[in-house]
C-alpha cells in the first residue's frame, strides 16, 4: 500500500494557547495509511479497539476537556457533523471518535460530562481515553498530527500544543483525509473556506461509507 505521508507541520500544529497559528489547508491530497492497532476505553467504561471500528467509516479528532483555546471549537465542528452526518450515523455506517490527549485528566467521569454537555450521541459520537504515551503516540504517528505536552508551568487549560484537524478513516481502517477542524481567523475568508472544507468532508464520508 502506498503510503503518502504527510509532515507534522503541513497537518496543522495548533496548540490550545495558539489557536491561530495554522497554516491554511489549500490542497486536499488523498492520503493513504492506515491507523493500526490500539486498546483504549470509550466513556461508558467499555473497551475499544481499532478492530470495533472495522467496516464503519469514521471521523477523528483530538481534544482534551480542561482546555481553554481551540478545542471546544473542535467539538462544536464534531457536534455539527453529528447533526449533517445524522442519517449516516443513524444507519450505522459512519461514527464520530474523539481522543483525549489529557488522560491523566479525562477520565471516564469527565468525558462523559464533557460529551453531555454537546449532546453527543452515546451510540454514535464515542470518547477515548486511554494510556498517555499510546494516545499521544497514535496522534503523532499514525494519524500524523502534532502533539506536544508543555512543561511543568503551563496554565491549566494550555498544557497540550496539538492539531486540530478532523481525519476522515475508511472501513478498513485506513485514513484516507484531513480536514480543519475550525476555522483558520487568519485568513480573510476563514468561514467560506472553513465550511468548503466540511463539504468535502462530508462527502469524503459518504463516499466511502456506500
């Protein structure tokens, strides 16, 4: 299998204290490389693996509950596709995956505060969390996203830099496209270009989910 890999910094490197800091997403090449194997727990309690996701098509993103810059802008985007996505999700084709980066924080109480409070599906929209290294590991070196722990005096809400893009992974558990996950301020057409992006994303997902 062909494997084009992206850099970290073409990905999108936006830390929680640095919002705007993203390089516009002009070019959507298809990508081409699979998740891999990982074990880790969804809110209810439940283990999931990558195996349980095998033959749906899935949208992924990284956030974590405690922060204060982007990532209540990326679940708001998650939580969108939630209601666009609704006949998808509802058919069983498609599901909605959220990673937190701050395990250590996020556990399954938190997350389950925090997906409450966006009105995310239980059945269709799953929260992991999991070991630190496996998640941060996952992020950087499969799905190819950047991710940064900051040190010891970072401001609660501000520990993490990481990306805030969406993946897009076919049945077979192969990402196939990346997408912003909010819009980028710097740019003068930001909503325009932003809500564009969702478009192709969406159709990116029902393509693959027939």
């Amino acid at each position: 299998m062909l494997r084009k890999l992206l850099p970290l910094v073409a990905l999108a490197f936006a830390g929680c204290g640095d919002a705007n800091s993203r390089t516009p997403n002009t070019t959507r090449p298809e990508l081409d490389y699979p998740v891999g194997e990982f074990n880790l727990t969804e809110r209810s309690g439940k283990k999931l693996t990558d195996a349980d996701l095998r033959g749906k098509v899935w949208v992924a993103s990284f956030v974590f509950t405690r922060c204060t810059g982007p990532c209540p802008a990326v679940t708001n985007t998650m939580a969108r596709l939630q209601k666009e996505l609704d006949a998808e999700l509802k058919a069983g084709s498609v599901k909605l995956v959220t990673f937190t980066v701050d395990p250590a924080r996020d556990d399954l109480a938190a997350l389950r505060d925090y997906a409450n409070s966006r009105q995310a599906d239980a059945n269709n929209w799953l929260f992991l969390t999991g070991d630190e290294k496996a998640i941060h590991a996952l992020s950087k070196d499969r799905f190819k996203l950047a991710i940064e722990k900051r040190g010891a005096d970072a401001k609660p809400g501000d520990e993490f830099d990481h990306s805030t893009r969406l993946s897009v992974i076919d049945k077979q558990g192969v990402i196939r496209a990346s997408f912003d996950g909010l819009p980028n301020d710097n740019m003068p057409n930001a909503k325009e270009l932003f809500d564009d992006g969702l478009k192709q994303l969406k159709a990116k997902v029902r393509e693959l989910a027939k």
